[in-house]
C-alpha cells in the first residue's frame, strides 16, 4: 500500500484490517529516500568539491593512502595531476601476504564517472585463486600532457615504499606504452627489485614486466591480421602463437628468422612483426614470449583477475550506469567517510569478506562435495563433544600445533598437527574429520592458538603435503611414541616456536634502541630551536597515538553449524547493502568552493551494455500502461488485454478502451458471471454484450448485463459502476 494512500485506506479498512496494517514505498518515494541518503553528509553541492573533500575525510580515516589535488598551472609535471589512490590497512596486509613470489595483474578502465578519470586497479591472486584488489588509483588525463603516466608512476613509488623490501616477482599489464615507461621508470630506483651479481652488474630479481596473453593475441587480429591475405591467415596466427610458446630465447630467433622468410614478400607483416614484437630493439620483446617469464610469478598470465574487478565495479556496485557522479565512484569503492559503508555495498567490504571465507579453512574450494561435508558435520560432533568432555583433547606441543584427540567410536587416540596437516588416524582421506573438528576447536576455545594456525583455503590443500619426506618423517616419530621430545620433531614440522622467539627478541632490541634514541632526544633538546621542537613534539605524539591503538587481530565469527548462507548473503552483494558501519568520522572541514575543476568530458548517461549483447542492439522492454481503479484506487499493469481485464486489488473490471483490448478479450468476458454492485447489495448475473463506440476508439467500452431475476442493463461502464467476477 502506498504511503500517499495511506491515510485512505485507512478510513476504509476494517478494525481487524487495522490492526495488520501495513504500507510499502511507491518507487518515487524509494528513489527520493535513496537520494536523501547519498547525499546526506556532503560537503559542497559541486560533485568535484565534494568528491576532493571527501578523499580527505577517507585519508584522515586510513581508507585512503594519498590524495594530491588537481593543479593543472603548477610548473612541474608530477604537481599537475589529480591523484587518489585507495589503499587502506587491510589491502597493504594483502599486498605483503601474497605478494612474494606471485605477480599483479593491472589495468585501467573508463567510463565510471563525469570527468572522464581513468580508474586504476592492480589485483593479485589469494590462496583460493580469488582475485584480492591491492590498491586503486583515480586520476585526471588531460589531452596533451603526461598526466596519467605520472599519477602512475607515483603510485606505484608510494605502495613500494608502503610495502617495505617485499615486491612482487612480476606485474602483467596490456601492451600500453604509458604503463609500461611509469613501471620502469619507478622500478629502475627501487632497491629491493634489483640484486648485485657476483661480476658487479645489477640483476633485475623482482616486477618484471609482462604483458597479457589475451591482449596479445587480441592485437595481432585487430591489426595483424588485416594485412593479411585471407588464406594466409592461419598460418600467420599459428606462426605468431609458436613465437610465443618459444622456451628459450635460440629458439625464439629462430623461429622469428623463419617466420621472416616464410613471408619475404610481404613487406606489411614483417615490418609489423618487427618492430612491434620481435625485434632486439623493441622494449616488448622479452615481455611476452614464454621464455621471458620462467621464473615464479603464480602463473599469471594474464590480466583476467582485474578484468574480473572491473565486470564487478561496473555492473554491480554502480549498477551498470556509466558517468556517474565522481563522489558516487569514490563511495562504491570504499564507502564515505561518516558511517564507512555505502548504499548498496562497498568493493573493500565485499574482498574483505571474501577472504575472511577463504582463511578460515572451514569452507573448502570443493565443500559442497558429499565427502568433505560429512567430514565437516563430524568435525562439528567433535567440537561438541569437547564442550560437554574437555578431556578427549591433550595439547602436547602448543609451539607445533600438535594435539591427541580421542576417537569418537573406540579409546583410541590420534595425533594430529594442525602445523603440518599430519594425522595419524586410520581414514588417510583428504576430508579427515580430526582435522575439521580440531580447528573448530581451536576457533572456538583456544583463541591464542587459533591466531598462529597456517592460513589455507582448505584440508584439500593439507593432503598434498602428507607424502613428503617430512611426513614420513613425523610419522616415525609418531610410531616411537617419542612425542614433543623429539628434536627432530620440532625442525621436521616446521615449527612455529623459533620464528616466536626471533620476533620476541627483535621487538626487546627495537625498545632497546627506543630507549637509547630518547635519551640521546633529550640531551640534545636544549640545543633546538623552537621550530625544531615543535616537530619533534608532533611526531612523538603521532608515535605515542600509535602505540596506544595496538589491539589483537579481529577473529573471524563463523556458524558453528548449518549451513553458510547468511555469510554468503554478506559477501554476495545486493542493490539492499550488506556493509558493515564503521565508526563516524568527524568532518575535517568545510568544502573549499571555486578549487581548479577539470572539465567535465560528457553528460551523457546511460546503461552498459552485457558482454552477450555486444555486436547488437540491447533488449529493451516494453513499458507497459498502468489501467487506474476508480473503485479501489489502486493501479493494475496492464501487460496483455486478454489476459488483464479486472483490478489485482478489487477483482473488479477495468475500464478499459478499445486500443487497450487485444482480439479475444470480448469473448474472454461474454457470459461471465458477475455481480452488479447497484448500492449496497450485489446482484448476480452474466454479461451478454460488449461493445464500444464505432467512432472513438478511445472512448471506454460498455457492457450489457441480464440479472438472474431478468432485468437487462445496458452501457454498463466499469469506471462508472463497480462489476466484478464470480
């Protein structure tokens, strides 16, 4: 019921309806309440002012590492750019995790907002395969000027230098000159991706720049192919596929000289093939065949993780409308700055829950197999029966995570080790229920262990390790009974107990040295001059503010039992929202109005269109006339003539025309019986005849009804007289 009939139906209803009542939004009224609530808390009407004052806000809160603003008269290059780029605690703990060892996949898209800002992302690969966004990046592009290649070149300078000395083995972009010059130009410097050769020579060891398969192969059939004759084409693509596939760099050069005489005659391909691929000369040429990238780089190949990011940016969070406001882009991102969370979900809350998911351990890749869900609800009788009896669990060695747990059907007691995934039970299956419930256990009773506990995405990726020579190892030891006392136990298992002593005694020399500096501050302090001071005070204070701030790691909260769907239904975002509120930010300050503003590059929106209906025009659906009730005022849709013929609400017949009526809707209704509304009491009867006037097709349609006790009424009108079915 709407809110605007409210008070009307109100006087209609009965008492017992009263009670009961109840009355949902028209859409008007949800739109306007949607507008309400995403600009409520803006600090200037202008979208690019707020937007500015916004980032701040995000920055002063750790959503946001950097924001520089928009200065397109400043002298240097670098100060010209608009630059935000979003990076807040949890991605810079992603980025140091996975990092080593793996590659990033970045890229950019368009469209997403007024002013044409190119949006940059650069995603990486958790331990499910899940692609985990690291940081992303908005800035300005004006026409003639280096301005993107700038903001990224500075951003990738600012994570690095977030990062520490962890870097990333490779970083695969598309082949774009402007990416490619801003990754070398901020790798060249960084110590950490560069190592000494024993002949004195630097060696590149970390962000080797690769370029994705897929926008290889693209680029030569937009442009290769072309060129080509139509029956040499094949054999062009399979030449240029074999250059790729190329092992070691011989092999590369020649296949590259025989590609170069199997086509002599064609000027076109080899100048192509030259100077845009193969050449010694040409930048890309070690980028992206196969032999430039034998080194461990996760095995990414291309850039379908950030692809990926982009379909859910673009047809989720903004709803698959294109130019939208630039503060409505920075809101879907991370959220604003007064609650943290936005209409609809945000991009950190959505990954954050994701990987809450995969570093549980709980929920495997394969968990809906039959197998691993018996293992999982017998992992849960475990958990049980330890609440109930805490005896059927002994702690052996709390420094290798390794436990006794008795059996469930026999007195029997099992080893396992929740630091190596070793179990010693008669089932050697991959879904081990110990494993399961021993973990739950964990969670739920011994938080301090739980912390430690190897971060995997399932017990599926435990069995792979249960035939190494460690294994066989432990299980020896397991068979002697020798237990915790056993040196080799402790180095065999790869145990956590010398990594928390060296971190133990490295955070006693780093107050040590605390110590020392403070003492050396407050000699020299006197010799300061009041600036100098000043300074020192500010960053003490930030020091001591950070200090004070140090809390445990937030435990992940999963259901003990039943099913995940309320879990899912957080990570699964819909246009509802399922964000988490994050404590209010007081604002910083007012919006400075009349600040530089690029121009706006369209205003046009519109709808994106599905990568299925490319190529054709987008299904569009018919809008449909909404027939009014004059009875019980409420609106029928009309979707078919022959199907609609009386109010949803009131069953009573809609008064309808003849453009609105389809062939068979006069014979849908011929000998229908009805009730007559004349006054207060219905009287019963059949409708003989349906006509309308031969001149107006507009004017409503009559109808003819003979009554049970024989009396006859003609030109009947529905908006006139209320008839209903029987």
């Amino acid at each position: 019921m709407s809110v605007s009939k409210e008070n009307f139906h109100k006087q209609r209803a009965s008492l017992l309806d009263r009670t009961t009542f109840r009355f949902f939004m028209i859409s008007k009224e949800v739109q306007q309440l949607a507008y309400s609530l995403r600009h409520e808390g803006r600090a200037s009407g202008n979208d690019w002012s707020a937007m500015y004052m916004e980032a701040l806000k995000l920055q002063a809160a750790g959503k946001v590492a950097y924001v520089q603003p928009y200065n397109p008269n400043a002298l240097q290059d670098v100060n010209k750019t608009f630059v935000v780029i979003i990076q807040d605690d949890w991605m810079l703990q992603m980025c140091i995790l996975f990092s080593q060892h793996n590659a990033w996949a970045g890229d950019s898209t368009f469209k997403t907002n007024v002013y044409g800002l190119p949006l940059y992302a650069a995603v990486l690969s958790n331990q499910n395969g899940t692609g985990i966004p690291l940081w992303l990046m908005m800035c300005t592009s004006d026409p003639g000027t280096c301005q993107e290649s700038v903001a990224l070149e500075l951003t990738i300078r600012m994570i690095f230098w977030r990062m520490g000395s962890i870097r990333p083995n490779a970083i695969v972009i598309d082949k774009c000159p402007q990416e490619l010059n801003a990754i070398l130009s901020a790798v060249k410097d960084d110590p950490a991706c560069w190592a000494e050769h024993s002949e004195g020579q630097r060696v590149q060891v970390a962000c080797h720049v690769l370029v994705c398969w897929f926008h290889v192969k693209k680029a030569w059939v937009e442009n290769l192919l072309p060129q080509v004759p139509r029956h040499m084409q094949e054999h062009v693509y399979s030449s240029m596929c074999n250059l790729m596939h190329s092992s070691s760099e011989d092999d590369f050069e020649a296949r590259f000289q025989r590609l170069l005489l199997d086509y002599s005659n064609h000027e076109n391909i080899q100048r192509y093939v030259s100077n845009g691929w193969c050449s010694k000369s040409c930048v890309w040429r070690e980028r992206w065949p196969k032999f430039g990238r034998l080194f461990p780089h996760g095995n990414v190949d291309t850039t379908n993780l950030v692809e990926r990011l982009w379909q859910y940016v673009k047809y989720t969070l903004l709803d698959a409308r294109i130019n939208r406001p630039a503060l409505d882009l920075l809101h879907a991102l991370v959220g604003n700055a007064r609650s943290g969370s936005w209409m609809g979900g945000t991009l950190l809350e959505f990954f954050k829950q994701k990987q809450e998911l995969a570093d549980s351990g709980r929920f495997a890749v394969y968990g809906s197999s039959k197998s691993a869900t018996k293992a999982l609800a017998a992992g849960e009788k475990l958990c049980q029966r330890y609440k109930t009896n805490p005896e059927t669990l002994q702690v052996v060695n709390e420094s290798t995570l390794l436990f006794k747990i008795q059996s469930m059907t026999s007195d029997s007691w099992y080893h396992v080790s929740m630091q190596s995934s070793y179990y010693d039970c008669p089932d050697w299956s991959s879904q081990c229920k110990h494993l399961y419930g021993l973990r739950l256990i964990l969670q739920s009773y011994f938080p301090m262990l739980h912390a430690i506990l190897p971060i995997v995405d399932s017990v599926h990726a435990m069995a792979d390790l249960g035939t190494s020579d460690g294994m066989q190892q432990c299980a020896q030891v397991f068979e002697t009974g020798s237990g915790c006392d056993d040196k080799a136990l402790d180095t065999d298992m790869n145990g956590i107990g010398p990594y928390l002593q060296q971190v133990d005694m490295e955070i006693v020399n780093c107050i040590d040295k605390s110590r020392e500096f403070l003492r050396q501050l407050a000699d020299v302090l006197p010799q300061w001059t009041l600036q100098q001071k000043e300074v020192a005070l500010k960053k003490l204070k930030i020091s001591m503010e950070n200090l004070e701030n140090l809390h445990e790691p937030e435990e992940i909260s999963l259901p003990r039992k039943g099913s995940i769907k309320q879990i899912q239904a957080n990570v699964t975002q819909t246009r509802l929202g399922h964000g988490r509120l994050s404590c209010i930010i007081d604002g910083i300050g007012e919006a400075v109005e009349g600040c530089p503003e690029p121009a706006k590059k369209t205003r046009n929106t519109g709808s994106l269109k599905r990568k299925h209906q490319r190529g054709r025009n987008r299904v569009r659906f018919e809008k449909w006339r909404r027939v009014n009730c004059r009875h019980c005022c409420s609106k029928t849709l009309l979707v078919d003539g022959s199907n609609i013929v009386c109010c949803h609400t009131c069953h009573a017949l809609l008064p309808l025309s003849q453009k609105h009526m389809s062939a068979n809707s006069t014979s849908q209704i011929m000998n229908h019986l009805v009730q007559l509304w004349d006054g207060e009491n219905p009287a019963n009867g059949s409708i003989i005849a349906c006509d309308h006037e031969v001149s107006h097709i507009d004017c409503e349609r009559h109808l003819t009804v003979k009554l049970d006790d024989g009396r006859i009424y003609e030109k009947i009108y529905a908006s006139r007289t209320r008839i209903t079915f029987i």
